[in-house]
C-alpha cells in the first residue's frame, strides 16, 4: 500500500493457507497520523472495511467487517 497525502492505494494479497486460500484485493482509502480508514475490494468479489493504527512494531492493525455482513468483526494485522 502507498500514502500519497492522506490517501491509501494499492493492492495485497492474503493466503489463509486452509478456507479461502489466496485472494489478491484492491485497497483505497484514507490515511491520517497513524491511523488508516480503508476498503479492500478483494477478487472474489467481496469487499472488507478496515480500520487499524500503527502499533509499537510499525505494523497496521485493527478492526475489519465484511461490507454485506457489518454485524460480525474481526481483528487483523499486517505482516
């Protein structure tokens, strides 16, 4: 992901190595100090709301939630 400003770009992958497997995604957003306000809109065609914060590592971690399915969390972490 790239910051240009305050605004997020770029593209990652995710392999779960069991369920999903790997999915690649398209991210934009915002980003603000240390914190990033995102969407990835992955290649299966969902799309996932993240919000997250630099921690003591450097690493963005935070909350996400599907877009269809708002109701059910998770946590992440980059890598």
């Amino acid at each position: 992901m790239e910051l240009d400003g305050d605004k997020l770009t770029g593209t990652v992958t995710i392999d779960d190595g069991e369920d999903v497997g790997q999915l690649n995604g398209s991210v934009t957003g915002t980003g603000f100090g240390s914190f990033a306000d995102f969407k990835i809109s992955w290649d299966d065609g969902s799309v996932g709301s993240y919000l997250g914060m630099l921690d003591h590592d450097i690493r963005l971690v935070g909350i996400t939630f599907s877009v269809d399915d708002p109701v059910t969390p998770a946590t992440w972490a980059s890598s």
